[in-house]
C-alpha cells in the first residue's frame, strides 16, 4: 500500500518531474502541481501505469497569491491530506538588472518566496497536529552568494535557503523536518529559460535531474536540514564562507556573464 501523500509543486519537467518519480517509485501517493495540464497528465499516466499510485492534478499559477491558496483549499475540498510538501517551482531571469521588467521580477519573487512561504504556512499546521510530516524546499547553490546578472533569483534562493534552515530548529520534536535541496546547475530546461545555458557553470559542472531528485528525496526521508549534490557545487557553496563577500559576488558575475 502507499505510504503517505505528497504535493509536488513545478512537478511537469526538470527536478519537480524527478522528484515526483522518486516518490512514486517509493510507493507514495502524489499531488501534482503545475500550470500545463497536459504535462502533468502525462506524468499522472506514468505514475499509475508504472508504480501504481495515484496522481491528483491541480493546475495552477503560483504567481497569483490566489491560485496559491486555491491549491490548499482543493486539497482540503477533495478530503486529500498532504504529508509531505516540496515546494520546486521557480525561476528566473539572467540579464542587467534594469532591463527585466518590474512586473517579470514581481512573478519571480511570488513564485520563488511567496508561494514557497504560503504553501508551507497553510500546510505546516496540519503535519504538526499530527506530529508528523515532511517539507522539502527546492533552493540552488546560488543561495550562497549574490549574483550580478542573475540577481534576483540569486536573492529569493537566498531567501529559501535561510527560511529552511530557520524552521528546521525551530520545529525541532515537533515530529516534522525541514529539508532544502541546493542544486547547481541542473540538465532541465531551466537553464534555457534563463538564458544562462552558455555560462560556464552551465558547461562544465550541469548534472542530470535524476540523480539530484534522488538526492533530495532521500535527505528528506531522513530528515536533512540541507543537502547539495554534486562535489563541485559543494566547493563552490562552502567556499563563499571562507572568502570575503565583495570578492565571492565579483567571481560569480565572471562565472554568469552576459553574452
């Protein structure tokens, strides 16, 4: 029999489609999340046909703070207890900071900070009332450092790195964890979006979606503050420690420079 239900946000392609995979192949119920109903469709298909669990599909914009609650209150209309939340979806934009629109920005930060913060505020209360549950918050090596011409999203995975850390102490024998996934550059079509696929990160040290997912999914199911796959981005994220800030931000502008 599955084991438990998980809502998966971002879940039609790259880490999100991995992760959701990842659960499924353990047995676990799935809630899909995503804007293309014919992605997640396919992967509801995949899902059953192959590991025999079931998918809910709920389509939705997590930019509109609306829709975001919208999730919540569908799940709770069709009786659906989610035991454990990732919140994947995100992205962003490489350019001068000034030739992005406002309004382009202001759909980064819903996604990557609001929708992450209140999904995992609507959900928190019911796992805790169980005295279980599990939250994997999907950051990025960039969480680690500022980032010139990606500064944005540098900043929100910032934001969701020092948010998971902060509620891993703080629900500490509350019976749930939180877990924060920070990949480096992954094979997913992120980077395209982005515009960063010419980087040298992007050419040197991308790893496959697939192994980050699992990765990520078996650090949540132990209850890992932080996991951050890959020897590289490793070096890269714990070295922004050791190295002074101004210094750290003017290297990672060469390592994410514009055409």
């Amino acid at each position: 029999m599955p084991q438990e239900r998980v809502l998966v946000t971002g879940a039609s392609s790259g880490i999100g489609r991995e992760l959701a995979l990842q659960f499924a192949e353990n047995r676990n119920n799935l809630v899909l999340v995503a804007r293309s109903r014919d992605k997640l469709e396919a992967l509801e298909f995949e899902v059953r046909t192959k590991y025999g669990v079931t998918a809910e599909i709920i389509c939705a914009d997590l930019s509109q703070e609306g829709q975001v609650r919208g999730v919540f209150e569908e799940t709770e209309r069709r009786g659906l207890q989610v035991d454990i939340l990732v919140n994947n979806a995100g992205f962003g934009d490489m350019a001068h900071f000034w030739d992005v629109p406002a309004e382009r920005y202001l759909q980064t930060i819903a996604v990557n900070v609001g929708a992450l913060t209140q999904l995992t505020r609507l959900y928190l209360p019911g796992m805790m009332q169980r005295k279980k549950g599990r939250i994997l918050n999907v950051a990025s090596t960039a969480s680690f450092q500022p980032g010139p011409n990606v500064a944005v999203y540098f900043a929100t995975k910032a934001y969701v790195l020092s948010l998971s850390e902060a509620l891993s102490i703080e629900l500490r024998g509350t019976g749930v964890t939180v877990t924060c996934l920070a990949p480096g550059p992954t094979l997913t079509g992120f980077g395209d979006q982005a515009h960063m696929q010419h980087t040298p990160l992007f050419r040197f040290a991308i790893m496959e979606a697939e192994p980050v997912a699992k990765l990520g999914y078996n650090a949540t199911m132990k209850g890992k503050p932080l996991v951050i796959p890959g020897f590289i981005n490793k070096t890269l994220a714990f070295s922004s420690r050791l190295w002074p800030r101004q210094w750290i931000a003017w290297t990672t502008g060469k390592l994410h420079p514009l055409k």
